[in-house]
C-alpha cells in the first residue's frame, strides 16, 4: 500500500490531509424542529489508566467541557456529582440537540503524529519495512509478553476465553482480578513497555498493511510510545488560534485547518527530511530500479489512538521533507457541525480523563 494515491501525499508548504476525524456517531442525530427543550447529559469519568481518579484530573476536566461549550455556542452547565458523575445541563436547546453535545463532550481528543515505518514494531512491520495489520488485540499482544518487564507495563487488558477484550486497558493487573484469581481460558496481556496500541479500520478510507478500501473490520498495531521521542509531535504543537472549521477553495466542504507552534513546525520539517531521507536509501538499496512510491514513508495521523490518515512522504518531488510554514488542512468531514465540533475539541485540547456516556434526558422547555 507504500505510495498509494489515495492515501494522501505531502504537498508543498500544505499537508492534506485527507482522512475523515469525525466525532463518533451516537444514534437518532440531531432534528431540525425548533421547539425548545432542557437537555440533561449524564456522564461518568473515568482515568485514562484505568487506575484511581484524581480530583485535579477531574476538575481540569470539566474546565475543559465548559470551555468546549462555550466555543460551540450551545452554551449550558457543567457539574460534578458522586460517583465521578459529571452533569451537563442546556436549559434552552432545539430538539435532538443532545445527542450533539454526547459526541462533542465524550471524545477525549488525544491528538498524535507519528513517523510510522520508523516506530512500528513487531510483528506491526515486516522485514522490508512494510506496515502489518493485525486481526485481533490478542493475537497482536499475546507474543509479545515478558515476565521480567511486568514491572513496566502500564496497560493491561483482560481477556476471555473467546480470546476477545473483557476488561482494560487498566494500569495494574490487580484492576484486572478483584477476586484475585483468574478464571480458566481466560487471560490478562500486558502492552510491552514504551509502546502503544493503534486501531484502524471500520470508517475509514485505508488501513496501513490492508489492501482494501473502506475496511469493514478493525485491525491493529503496536507502535513504539516514548515522548518526547514518539509520537514525534502531539497536540501541544498546534497553534490553537490557528485551528479552525473552514471550507476548502475547490470543493466548497467543510475542513479543519491547523497551525503548528514554531517548535512544532521544526519538528515537522525534521520529520518529513528524515522520512524523505530514508525512502530515497531504501530505494537505492533495492538497486535504483523500479516503483519509486513503493520505498515512500508514511506520516500517521491519530485521534484517540486511531489511525485516521497515514500521508506519504514523495522523497523525489521533495527530496529535503515538506515546509510546515502553510500549516495543514483536514479534509473529508462530512457536515459543517462535525467541522466546527472537531476543530474546538483541537482548539480546547485533550481531556485528562474519559467520559463514559450514561443517560441523556430532554424535556419540553
């Protein structure tokens, strides 16, 4: 898949970004009636590690839905209750309003960029450098235990005995056993230290290592996870100003454009000279001859640890990386709300916990 068009390449001065980062899709979407009505979301938070919820991560949180809010213009509430329990009221909103602000408020927006031929590891690349898909988190982790690095893993999952997730991912095994023993055919696997789970598959265009268009099952990949070394940029390098919802000047839909930090414009040049660098020697090394998209890296795009977009870096049409100085655009949407939702969550930055959508109540105003 090394060079496909239709993954996306690297243009000179922009990086197009042609992948879909939509909000999840929460059922019955939002109506077009006027009639007023008070929206009650019920959310509970929980720690990203599965471990002990911290009441500076909580508070820090609900800052950041409120702050989330008030840039989508909806406006409303937001507060805390027991049982890490967090209210968001809108005492005026239209009908079906709600189910916007559930995929608004509960994405958790953990923004990362990969160099991915470069961080992949087994058995997530093969031995010519290409990308592999696996089937399942089981098969994907299960020979890539180590008793002796237990001490350093801090991502547990449960499995059970139809090899599929039960529980995690949790910061201890002990999350994982409240009774303390395991019950037979099941089996808990640990993430290898310095590394992390990616996912890609149902919704989007192309996978890395899947030869087919529009996957219709998930896969996955373990990529080496080491900051500040990888993921090479994240989030904190976005000028937030400089992230908005606009329009694309020739097909008139709806994109998210973004800014980097100077910092994080460096770090991108860098990024795309080493990835240029290195698809120019894996060719020569293969004798000079024949495909020369075949030896292009990949630059992968991830939201919440999914792969949305893996752009390939074209080393002979820019042989010293691509210039950040234009910034980047996200193309591929869909609807105008979806732009704008994506581009605030961008703009107000990753949540420190996870929300889990419990109930949503709307009533005649």
């Amino acid at each position: 898949m090394a060079g496909d068009p239709r993954v996306g390449r690297l243009g000179f001065g922009v990086l197009a970004v042609l992948v879909a980062l939509a909000t999840p899709a929460c059922s019955g979407g939002p109506d077009s009636s006027e009639s007023d009505v008070r929206v009650q979301v019920t959310l509970r938070a929980q720690s990203l590690t599965g471990g002990r919820l911290h009441g500076s991560e909580l508070d820090r949180a609900v800052a950041i839905l409120e702050d989330r809010l008030d840039r989508a213009g909806i406006g409303g509430t937001v507060t805390q209750g027991s049982s890490s329990r967090v209210f968001v009221r809108l005492d005026r909103a239209r009908t079906g309003h709600g189910n916007r602000v559930v995929e608004l408020l509960t994405l958790t927006g953990l923004f990362e960029l990969y160099d991915l031929e470069a961080n992949l590891v087994s058995p997530s690349i093969d031995s010519r450098g290409f990308p592999v898909a696996t089937k399942s988190l089981y098969d994907l982790l299960v020979g890539r235990q180590s008793p002796a690095l237990e001490h350093e893993v801090d991502s547990w999952y449960l499995f059970d005995p139809d090899k599929d997730v039960a529980d995690g991912p949790v910061a201890t095994k002990r999350l994982l056993l409240p009774n303390g023993t395991l019950l037979d055919g099941w089996l808990i696997l640990g993430v290898p230290p310095k590394s992390a789970v990616l996912e890609c598959g149902i919704g989007e265009v192309v996978c890395p290592g899947i030869a087919a268009e529009f996957p219709q099952k998930d896969s996955y990949y373990l990529i080496r996870h080491d900051p500040p070394m990888a993921p090479e940029l994240n989030g904190g390098d976005l000028h937030l100003e400089g992230t908005r919802q606009d329009f694309d000047t020739t097909t008139g839909e709806a994109i998210v454009t973004m800014q980097f930090t100077d910092e994080g414009a460096d770090k991108f040049e860098e990024i795309t000279n080493d990835e240029a660098d290195r698809g120019r020697l894996l060719f020569n090394l293969s004798g000079g001859t024949g495909d020369p998209a075949k030896t292009f890296q990949h630059f992968a795009i991830v939201l919440d640890r999914e792969i949305k977009s893996w752009p390939s870096i074209d080393w002979e049409a820019y042989p010293n990386g691509v210039s950040a100085t234009n910034g980047a655009q996200i193309t591929g949407i869909g609807a105008i709300d979806k732009a704008k939702d994506l581009a605030l969550v961008l703009q107000t930055g990753a949540l420190p916990v996870r929300f889990e959508f419990l109930a949503l109540r709307e009533t005649s105003g």
